[in-house]
C-alpha cells in the first residue's frame, strides 16, 4: 500500500476529515482547501468515481461505506457512468488560490472536471 500523508492528526481524525473532504467535493463539485490535503482528497475521490463507473451493488457499497451521505452517492451512480464514460482517469483538477491569510498555507479550489 502507498504511504498516506499524516496530515498532522490521530488516524482517526484523518480519516474522518477525509471521508467529510471527499463527500464535500462530491456533493458541491468543489472544495478549497490545503495543497497536501487536496492531494489526499483527490486520490481517494478518483476511487470512488472509478467505483461508481463500474456500477455493480458491490462498488455502491463499498462507497457507501466511506462516503458519509447516501443522496451523494446515489447522486454519484446516477451521473458518474455517462460524464466519465470516455475518461479513464483524471476526474479532478486543481487550481492554486495563495498564501491562506493566517498562517500562509498554500491554498488550491479542488473540482471535479
């Protein structure tokens, strides 16, 4: 498995900040946040819209089981297999913003193509 970045969080917290970043992105197509963040978010985004082109009950599943909102995931099946049908790949895109005012962390707009 590919080494994930620590995000300076418990493993928990990760997972539960990646899951909300990945539904958010997936429910308003798109999501601003921090360079290494979205770099996570894409690659587990890029997952589950692959997931979603195959269509079968086993990939909804295993969708449902990290995305946190059901509308989103039906909303996902619904439009994933005829947007992407001739992508293989490359359903995100970034577009660095700047320095964040507060503590001049790089910020990037994460959305879907």
């Amino acid at each position: 498995m590919a080494k994930q970045r620590k995000l300076g969080r418990p493993t928990d917290q990760r997972r539960a900040m990646l899951r909300n970043l990945v539904t958010s992105l997936l429910k308003h197509g798109k999501i601003e946040t921090t360079v290494t963040r979205a770099k996570e978010t894409r690659s587990l985004a890029e997952k589950m819209v692959t997931l979603a082109k195959r269509g079968d009950l086993h990939a909804r599943r295993q969708v449902l089981a990290f995305v946190t909102e059901e509308t989103v995931v039906t909303e996902l099946f619904n439009t994933a297999p005829t947007k992407y049908a001739d992508r293989n790949g490359g359903y995100t895109r970034m577009f660095k913003v700047g320095p964040r005012r507060g503590d001049a962390a790089e910020i990037v707009i994460l959305e879907l193509v």
